[in-house]
C-alpha cells in the first residue's frame, strides 16, 4: 500500500504478451479469475486457448489457498480433496502452441489438461474421464459453433457456462438469440455488455438450474 502509484495512473495489462487486439478480452480474464476463485470449481472447460487462459489456470492454483478467517462453511470440507482440472481444447497443435511468450509454462502445469483439435466431437470423451464441467468459457467460432456447444456439451455442463460476444452493437446478436432458443431445463441467464465497445465486449452468463 505504500505504492501510491497504484492509484493515480492505470496499472499495466497483466499477461500482456497473451493478448490479441481486437479480441475484446482484456477485462474478462480478470472477471473470469474473479468467478473461479468465488465458485471453487472442480472441472473447467475452456474452448480455445488465449489470453484467458493464465487466468482460469492461476485460479485453480490460488484456490489451494484458503483464508480461515472464522467464516469458513465446516462441512464444506468434510472429505475435501482438491483435485481440479483445466482442460483446454484448441486446434492449434501443441507444439505451435507452446511457441506462443508464455503458454509453455501453462501447458505443462499438474492441472491442464491440453486437447488439440476441434472441440465439435469431443464431449463423450470428455465426460468419460472427467463426469461434468461445473465451469465453461466458451469463445469460439460462430453460429455453427454455438448450436453444436449447446447440442453436444450441454448435457455435460452443471454450474456455469459463460459465452462471449453475445452482442453488437449494444443489442443481442445471433449468437445470443442461439443460446436463448436451444438451452433447455430453467436455466438464469445473465448478459454483462461493455457500454464503450461495438462488438467483442459482452459475456452472457448461463447457470444451469438444480432442477430440469
């Protein structure tokens, strides 16, 4: 705190050599940090690896910390083995991959799993080794690509799935309108819009609900 700095100019862009312009992402690495390391999951889903990745991956790790500040739910750790997974699907081969300025240190960490290819027929499996994925960040593709998520994944997804640009232009697009007409069950749908931004500046955040 005695770095006054950190309050009178913009702190720099953290993991900056990840970033792409134009991907509109730079503010939802930290929110999706900030809803892991609150959610607790056990079982992340990443479509398509990026600047998002260091995020999901260090809340995993910080997650190991635990604050017993008195306000600790007992019973929430009765039996509790933390043993959390990210799996990262890409298209990208792993080897090209890892040449990108810090994705070999992720690749290679105990809790990432990394599957190269197109995630379209990839669910079965995925739930054969890992049951369902309590958290998913989706930003992938299109609108051939949402309808096939929702098909295929939805199914296998408990907990929350968030989904990126939804909206252009401050109102719902195609994509939105997709994951609005083929979810089933009850599910709270939440969308977050970036006043200042045109296109990729929208997450909708789907939790799926206890009772279908």
């Amino acid at each position: 705190m005695s770095n006054d700095s950190l309050f009178n100019s913009p702190s720099p862009i953290e993991y900056a050599n990840l970033y792409r312009t134009g991907m509109g992402t730079e503010n939802v690495g930290g929110f999706l940090r900030a809803m892991a390391l609150m959610l607790r999951p056990n079982r992340i889903l990443e479509i398509g690896a990026g600047y998002t990745t260091p995020f999901l991956l260090e809340a995993l790790v910080n997650n190991e910390r635990v604050y017993d500040d008195g306000n600790l739910q007992e019973s929430y750790f009765e039996n509790y083995t933390y043993d959390p997974k990210l799996v990262v699907i890409d298209d990208m081969s792993l080897g090209e991959l890892s040449q990108k300025p810090g994705m070999k240190n992720i690749i290679s960490s105990k809790y990432v799993e990394f599957i190269q290819g197109k995630f379209e027929e990839k669910a079965g499996m995925l739930f054969e080794k890992y049951g369902n994925f309590d958290f998913v960040w989706f930003d992938c593709g299109g609108v051939p690509q949402y309808k096939t998520f929702i098909k295929k994944y939805w199914d296998i997804c408990s907990g929350y799935i968030f989904f990126h640009y939804t909206y252009s232009d401050g109102s719902p697009n195609l994509l939105h309108h997709i994951i609005l007409n083929n979810v089933t069950g009850n599910p709270f749908i939440f969308d977050i819009v970036e006043p200042h931004k045109k296109r990729q500046g929208s997450i909708t955040m789907v939790k799926k609900s206890d009772y279908v």
